[in-house]
C-alpha cells in the first residue's frame, strides 16, 4: 500500500484502506476500485490523499501505534466532546479519560513500533485527527521519560485537548494562508486561553492538563503566546505537546498550503530545537518518529530507486528498503527484487523521499502489477 494525493488518482485503482464519515459510517470500503467520479466526490469531502493497493508495493502494511478502530472512536468522541463543550462550556471527562487510557494502553503495548504518518483524514475533521496525534506522540515522549501511569494519563489529557480552544476562534482566521492581522492574531491567541479557562474548571481535570491548553504556543525563547514565557516557566507537559503540535501541524494537509514530509519537518524543528522548542525533549521525539514511512518511495546516495518495507525502532532514518531501479532508474522487474537493511549498508543511505509526482510510482506500479520474488541481502 501506499499515500497518493486524491489529484493523483488514476480509474483502476484499488483503495486501501476505507474511507469513514465524520459519524463512523463507511464512505467507501477497502477493496474498492476507484475511478474519477469517485475522485470529485472525495475532493469535494475534503480528503486531499487516500491509501491505494498498488503492484509493487502491494504487501507492504502501515504499522501503527494505535489501531484504526481506535482512531476512528478518538475522531468521533472529540468531535462530540468538542462541539458540546462549545455549546455547554462543559466538558464530558469521562469520555475524554476512556479515551486517553485506550490510547496509553496501545501506545504501551506497541512502544516498539515507531511512529509514522500515515493517518488519512479530511478537512473537515483536521482539528480531531491533529489532537489524536498530538496526544499520541506526546505519550512517546512521556514514555521515554519514563513517566508513570499518573502522569502519562494527566499528560494525555491535556494534549488530546490541547486545541479545545480553537472552537471559538473563526475558521476563517485558522485557516488564512499568509501573515496574520494584529486583529486576526490576537484573536488566534485567544484559543490557549479560552482552551485552558474551560478546562481549569473542570473539577477532574488536573492543573497542569489544564495547562497544556494554556502553554503549547510558548517557545522556550520568549517568542511565543499567551504570556511569553521561556524555558522552564513552560510547564513540561505544554513543552513536550508543543513538539508533537508542531510536528502534526507541519506534516498536515491543509486547505492553503501541501503537507511537507516528515524529513523536511523534522529538518525545520531542528532548527528551532534549543531556540523555540526544548531541544532534550525533541531529541527524544527523534527517537519515536520513522523519517520514511512504509510504502513511500525514495531514491538513495547510490541513485537507485527503492520501496521502504519497514523501520527500526534502533535506526529511524536506516529503514529495510526493497531496491526496485539501479542507479540509471531502469526497474529491475519483478523476477528479483532485493531487499536490504540500510543499518548494514555502510555509506548506503536515503538521498530523498520521492513524492507523488516523481512519476515513478506509476510506471512502477504497471511494472510490477503481476507481483515480484524478493530476495534478501
């Protein structure tokens, strides 16, 4: 399987993975094949990439720290909670807290897989899905500081609803493509604290949950908002949510601007590591985070053109890549195909990621269709 933007569809495609409404219904089932009546219809849904089954990367599965299912309740259950707070200025906990411990439980029980993108969701419920993930790399790094089962679920909590606050700030200013007006600016900094406000009053939400809401826009530099705090006046929950909020936001699709990819994110965080954002904490958000994920295509220092298989936990930027061109880009053909582990391939590495558009997927994916023997180096 593998990510394509819904632009890119082609009729005879197969989806991958099903596509739901924002109410949990089916909108249309893995196994389908896809044309472009189909492509219009999710367009206009706001789904900008789908999963396909392609021919040469057609065993390849998305491993995920949380289940689908899983991720499909968590979109369901913020939206609820997150429209009812708007309109009762109270928030259900208790569906908040089930939640949040189904999400530590998976992340315990898959700490060995490494995080990757591969989440597929629409416009219309970009807010849920980035509080989802949000949540789910800050138990990461929880679990790296070897947090106990207290303090992951308070930390849970309040990166789950660290964007509770943006309910109230016009869509139209949350979405802007370029600068910001002063008016416009302010208004966006209203969401932390009208965010933290609602929650400190819940009498089952701790503090310092509360404060996540609060505090994710502080930079350790003193540039951030609501109060332009630095360094360690940051709570280290709101520290540590500020990463992963960053992370998601950069690596999302939006209506004004293409998601970059997750090199390139990491490329622009680490430039802000020790400056904007905790640079101990993003090290160990280094540690969870696969560079390429499965499925997706990449070209390396040799020129060859390869299929990543899978990452490991020890190397996230060494995954097992399956060699599909020699150096000249000529497609080896299904007969053999190697698969190697660049953690063993000394001055072997990933040059780039190849996007959509490179044109080698689709040649690729004519190429392969009738499957391929792969051999192990």
């Amino acid at each position: 399987m593998r990510k394509i933007s819904v632009s890119k569809l082609q009729s005879g495609m197969i989806l991958g993975k099903s596509l739901y409404s924002a109410n949990g219904s089916v909108l249309l089932s893995a196994g389908s094949e896809l044309n472009p009546a189909y492509a219009k219809r999710l367009q206009a849904l706001g789904y900008p990439t789908i999963i396909i089954i392609d021919g040469f990367c057609r065993d390849i599965e998305f491993p995920d720290v949380v289940s689908d299912s899983t991720r499909l309740d968590g979109i369901i259950t913020l939206r609820r909670v997150f429209e009812e707070a708007k309109k009762y200025q109270k928030v259900d906990t208790k569906l908040i807290k089930d939640l949040v411990n189904r999400l530590a439980d998976e992340v315990l029980q898959n700490r060995q897989l490494l995080f990757e993108f591969c989440d597929i969701r629409s416009y219309d419920s970009y807010l849920y899905a980035h509080c989802l993930n949000v949540c789910i790399l800050s138990l990461r790094i929880g679990l790296a500081l070897n947090y106990n089962e207290v303090q992951l679920r308070d930390l849970g909590v309040g990166a789950v609803m660290h964007d509770i606050g943006s309910m109230y700030v016009d869509p139209k200013v949350v979405e802007k493509p370029g600068r910001l007006s002063p008016e416009e600016f302010s208004q966006m900094q209203q969401h932390s604290i009208k965010g933290f406000n609602l929650l400190r009053d819940q009498k089952d939400v701790n503090l310092l949950a509360a404060h996540v809401a609060f505090q994710h826009h502080e930079r350790i530099d003193g540039t951030g908002y609501p109060r332009a705090l630095k360094n360690t006046d940051i709570c280290e929950f709101a520290r540590i949510a500020a990463i992963a909020d960053l992370f998601d936001a950069l690596t999302s699709e939006r209506k004004h601007r293409k998601a970059y990819s997750t090199c390139e994110a990491i490329e622009l965080m680490n430039e802000e590591a020790g400056l904007k954002i905790d640079s101990s904490l993003m090290e160990l958000f280094l540690q969870n985070v696969a560079r390429y994920a499965a499925g997706s295509l990449v070209e390396l220092s040799s020129g060859e053109i390869g299929l990543v298989v899978c990452n490991r936990r020890i190397h996230p930027e060494k995954p097992v890549v399956r060699i599909l061109t020699d150096s000249n880009k000529i497609p080896a053909g299904p007969d053999y195909v190697q698969e190697i582990e660049l953690v063993k391939e000394t001055g072997l590495n990933i040059a780039r990621a190849l996007q959509d558009d490179s044109g080698f997927a689709d040649e690729l994916g004519v190429i392969y269709n009738q499957g391929q023997k792969v051999v192990n180096s």
